[in-house]
C-alpha cells in the first residue's frame, strides 16, 4: 500500500500512476503477465495517464502483456474492500495522531503476512500528465 498526506500529495491519476510506478518498477515480481482490477473512478483510475503507465511496462519489457479490468457499475466489492476493513476496524483501536501513525494503524492492521506500507514522498510523485 503506498500512503501519503495531503500535503504530499492529491489522489488523482499521476499521484496513482506515481505509485504503481514505484510498485511495479522495482522488479517486485517476476511474472510477465499483469492484471489490475480497478473501480471505475476516471479521477484516479480510468484515464490516459494510467494508460500511458501501463504502456510503459509493456514497451520496457517489464510485463509482456497488461490486461486492465473494471468492476460493473452497482457490483463493487473487490478484494482489497476487505483489507480497507482490517484497516479501519485497527484505526477505531489505536488513536493517529499524526499522520506518521496512520503508516503504523496500516501495517499493524494484519498480522500474518502484515501489509507492507510504502511513505511516498513528494518527490516520489512524478508530473506524468506533462
């Protein structure tokens, strides 16, 4: 999970891209096929910018192929709804303060394996529209 706040950062499509940039690019895997499920939010998800990343993958051989699905309108419920939920339900347990705290509420919120949370800094974030 990458985390940021609001003054790093907004929550529109090249903070996005940014992140699965900084995921995918660092060899984390050794697959050669990606599947990305995402909601059908055009601000964050559903643009050219994400677009052009996943091109990117594919021309610098990272993935051989990219299949990029979308939920059907009124049937939402992916995976990681469950994960948001371990989140939260740890959040209502433990008081964030700072946003420091929220990168603890995060990886505490799952014990085995524990989510690996990424900071992303503000140089982290490339200007991809540009």
């Amino acid at each position: 999970m990458c985390m940021w706040n609001e003054g790093v950062g907004g929550r529109g499509a090249s903070e996005m891209a940014s992140c699965l940039l900084r995921v995918l690019n660092n060899n984390v895997t050794n697959k050669k096929h990606l599947i990305i499920w995402s909601d059908n939010c055009v601000g964050q998800n559903k643009n050219k910018i994400i677009l052009f990343v996943l091109i990117f993958f594919v021309i610098h051989g990272i993935f051989e192929t990219v299949e990029h699905k979308f939920l059907i309108s009124g049937h939402s419920f992916m995976a990681s709804d469950r994960d948001f939920a371990l989140i939260e339900k740890r959040k209502r347990l433990m008081k964030a303060f700072v946003p420091k705290d929220l990168h603890e509420v995060g990886t505490s919120a799952r014990y085995n394996p524990p989510f690996e949370v990424i900071d992303m800094e503000i140089h982290g974030f490339w200007d991809i529209k540009s």
